[in-house]
C-alpha cells in the first residue's frame, strides 16, 4: 500500500493530462478553421448576394431558371456554352459556343433577343420555345381551327392601317365569333404571337409582300399586327405620303422606332401584263409576258423577308374572256390554257429567284392560293356567303387544289437548282378552305351593308383568317432566324428534339 496522501496521488494523475494541454497549440488550428469558415462565407455570400451567375460561371456551378414556357432549363455558364435539359419533346443535351452567358427569365413582357455577343446576358427563352415546339418533321399546316377566347391579336377599330373594306366589325356585322379561332397544329405547338419579339428581330430589315389584293389582305394583317407592339403609332407611316386606302401601284409603311419597313407590291399575276405584239387577232387586247417578271421586282431584291402569291387573277374571267392572251418571247401562246399559262409564270418566279435573289439574306415565301367561298354563282353572278359564322370541320379538304399542285410540282421539278430549296410553301389552303365564316361578304361597305347580291367571298375581315396566315409566317421566320442565330450543334439538337 502507498504511503502517499490522496492529495499526492491527485496531483500525479492530473499532471501527465495537464502537460499534455500545455503542449496543446490554441490559436493555430483555431486560426485555420475560422479561415476556411471565412473563405466559405465568403463564396456563398458573393454566389447568393452579389451575382450569383458570374460565380456559377466561374465556378462551373449549374443554375437553374424557369422560363416562359414552363419548362425548367439547366444552365451551364461557362464560357459562353449552353446546356438544355427537360425539353418537352424529349431530352435534349447540347452545347453550342457562342459568347456571352444566357438569362431566361419568366418574364413575358421582356422581348427576346440572341445576340450571341461577348459578355453579353442573352434570353433564349422565345428562341427555344419556337424550336422545340416546332420541330422540324412537324407540318404547321397540319391541324385544326379551336376556340380560343383570348383571340383576336388587335381590333380594327385600334388599327389605322387598314383598308375600309376590311373593317367588318365597323361596318355592321353583328357576330364576332369569327375572330375567336386560332390554329393548332396537330403534333406541335405554335408559339404565341409576340409583336415586340418580332420587331425586334426585324430591325433595319425589310417586309415585302408581292401579289394581289389578297396579298393586300395579308400585308395590312401583318402592319396591324406589327403595330399592336409600337406605342407611338404615329411614328407608322408610308414613306410617299401616300394613303392606305386602294392603291395601284406600291406602298411602303416605315416603322420608324425599329428603322424597318412593311411593304406590298401590286402585282396579280407577278409577270408583266402589256400590250400584245403587233399584228395580234383583234380579240388580243392584253398578252401576260409568261417569261418576264412583273416591272416592279427590282424593288424586291434585298428584303430581308419576300412573300409572295398569285393565284386569284388566274382564270379564264381575267384572261381570256377579257382579251388577255398568253405571250411567251414575241409569239402569243392563242392555244394555252390557264393552268398552262400559271405553271409557266411559276417557272419564272422560282429562275428570278435562283439568278436574283440572295437567299442568305432573304428568307422567301411563297403563299398557297386561299380559297373563296362563293356559293350559288361568283362575284358577278350573285355568289354568296352571308350569314356563314362557324369553320367547317377538320375532315373537310379543299377543292382548290389545282393550282397548289401546280406550284408544288414547279417547286419539284426546279429542286436542282441551288436556291428553290430556300423557298418555303406557306400552304394555307386547305385551313382557309374551312373559314367559309371568315369573309367580308355584306361588310365591306361602311356606310350600309351591300347588297346580298354582291357580296365578295374572296376578300377576309380583320382580323381573322390573314392574321393566322401571319402567325405562320412570323413562327417560321424566327425559326429560321433561331436557325442561323444559334450554333450548328445546340440548333441540330434542340431541332431534333
């Protein structure tokens, strides 16, 4: 047994625990752990507070937005790459180089704008909502007309640029259903109109419709729609100073804060209609020239979009049985039927196209004939399609399929040559063949409705049917705008989706 006092063992067994705390370093570790703690602040505190997408750019961190469409995008911002993930039409993983990081923000009223510029914010949201809801094996024109309340994109009455006689509403018809009916194509979605996005890609650019009063029809469908996102319409005016009101030769609407122009050029049958050669049969008062282009196309070249149609002056009412012969060189064609004569104006417009037209800066369309609805006799024979107010159905097919083939076979047999397979085929036929409700018929007049036996079928109230005809127009022209905008690997792969 020990000797010692209890006090004596006490100290002896806490003094190897005390030196072990003497040789224990306080500060160091301590100074180690605040500094990491500091340096962790310190990135967390920049990433949440200060700008949280330059240090995910820096740090390769994914971020993830909600963008207008509804769809969650993984955005990776590192050196400009871009990747896409949990598309709607299947998954979707791509990275396509360009400068500069992307911004989707779920805000619609914000314009939509690829720039692509170095160290520049970029929302892609409306470019890829027009790619991925319109692929590239899904036809637009494919579908049905349905009831959609927040239609129509403007109202006449808000619209200076249109025509009296397209002012059905103002000039007394009772019913609006017509103008409550968009297209929905059957396997993808059409992108909501958005007349600022549109502006903005049309900036410094040129619109330029070619063709004949339905042509007119469309022309001033597209101003009211470009106009409906200008706030100043003032600064909308024709550059002549001259009135929108029916007009023979050619008019040029300035949208004066975006610097681009709309413009429709009066040409019915696009080739040129002249005195006959000398010595014709008396019977020959006019000659259609089958291979010379309408005089006004110099003024075409060099839009940025070219669209074009001919259909409606084609028959044998405006040409033949009014004197006007087929002229092919300096001989008249006395034999050659319409359709003969349009296949061969059609040929004319797709070789203008190859030898004139610069396709890298031009997207051209070619609009299908758009039906007419005349029941019981024509324009001049007590035609009529009063009190129509409802499409057909989706089964019914149009009969006005002739000259649609014609233009589709040209388009085919010219498939050589390098520029036809720019061209795109706005095909609204059979969709307008339904829209038997979408006619100006007693309307057109503005102090009283006409009479039942003059009623015009072949015209369209606006809004309504023309508008539709544009949505497509402006759908596919971002789209071929997205196309050569974004970088060949993320467009193949968004297309594909």
């Amino acid at each position: 047994m020990s000797n010692s006092s209890p006090h004596a063992q006490t100290r002896e067994s806490v003094t190897p625990n005390f030196k072990k705390l003497k040789r224990f370093k306080y500060f160091e570790p301590s100074l180690s752990i605040l500094g990491l703690f500091l340096l962790v602040g310190c990135v967390l505190g920049c990433y949440f507070y200060l700008d949280y997408r330059a240090v995910a750019k820096v740090f390769k961190i994914p971020v993830q937005y909600q963008s207008g469409i509804g769809v969650e995008f993984d955005v990776v911002a590192v050196n400009g790459s871009v990747d896409l993930r949990d598309v709607p039409n299947g998954p979707v993983e791509s990275r396509g180089d360009f400068n500069g990081y992307v911004d989707l923000r779920d805000d619609p009223n914000r314009s939509v704008d690829f720039k692509g510029e170095a160290n520049a914010s970029v929302d892609l949201r409306g470019e890829v909502e027009v790619l991925v809801e319109m692929s590239d094996g899904c036809d637009v024109f494919d579908g049905d007309w349905v009831w959609d309340e927040k239609y129509p994109l403007y109202m006449s009455k808000d619209c200076a640029f249109l025509d009296g006689g397209f002012r059905c509403s103002e000039n007394g018809r009772p019913d609006d259903m017509y103008i409550k009916w968009r297209w929905q194509p059957k396997h993808c979605n059409l992108p909501k109109f958005n007349a600022k996005l549109i502006l903005e890609k049309l900036r410094n650019k040129r619109v330029v419709f070619v063709g004949d009063s339905i042509g007119r029809n469309q022309w001033e469908s597209a101003l009211c729609m470009l106009a409906s996102g200008v706030r100043d319409q003032s600064s909308i005016y024709e550059v002549n100073g001259n009135p929108i009101t029916k007009h023979m030769g050619f008019l040029v609407f300035k949208i004066k804060e975006y610097n681009c122009t709309v413009e429709y050029y009066r040409a019915p049958y696009v080739v040129v209609q002249g005195r006959p050669p000398a010595q014709s049969p008396r019977k020959v008062k006019y000659s259609l020239r089958l291979d010379v282009m309408d005089w006004s196309s110099g003024k075409w070249k060099g839009a940025d979009i070219l669209v074009f149609n001919t259909g409606h002056w084609w028959n044998r009412e405006k040409t033949i049985k009014s004197g006007c012969y087929f002229q092919e060189g300096s001989k008249l064609k006395m034999d050659m039927d319409v359709d003969s004569a349009y296949r061969r104006a059609i040929v004319t417009v797709l070789d203008w196209i190859n030898k004139e037209v610069n396709t890298a800066k031009t997207q051209v369309f070619f609009r299908s004939y758009a039906p007419v609805h005349f029941r019981g006799g024509d324009w001049k024979t007590g035609g009529a399609c009063h009190l129509e107010t409802k499409p057909e159905p989706s089964s019914w097919s149009s009969p006005s399929q002739s000259k649609l083939n014609i233009v589709v076979d040209v388009l085919s047999n010219r498939s050589q040559l390098p520029k036809t397979k720019d061209i795109v085929l706005l095909n609204i036929t059979d969709m307008s063949y339904r829209r038997k409700d979408g006619h100006a018929s007693v309307y057109y007049l503005h102090s009283q409705p006409a009479a039942l036996h003059r009623q015009d079928c072949s015209h369209w109230c606006l809004p309504g049917v023309p508008d539709i005809w544009n949505e497509l127009l402006f759908a596919l022209f971002l789209k071929g705008t997205s196309n050569q905008t974004m970088p060949q690997r993320l467009r193949s792969n968004v297309t594909s989706g």
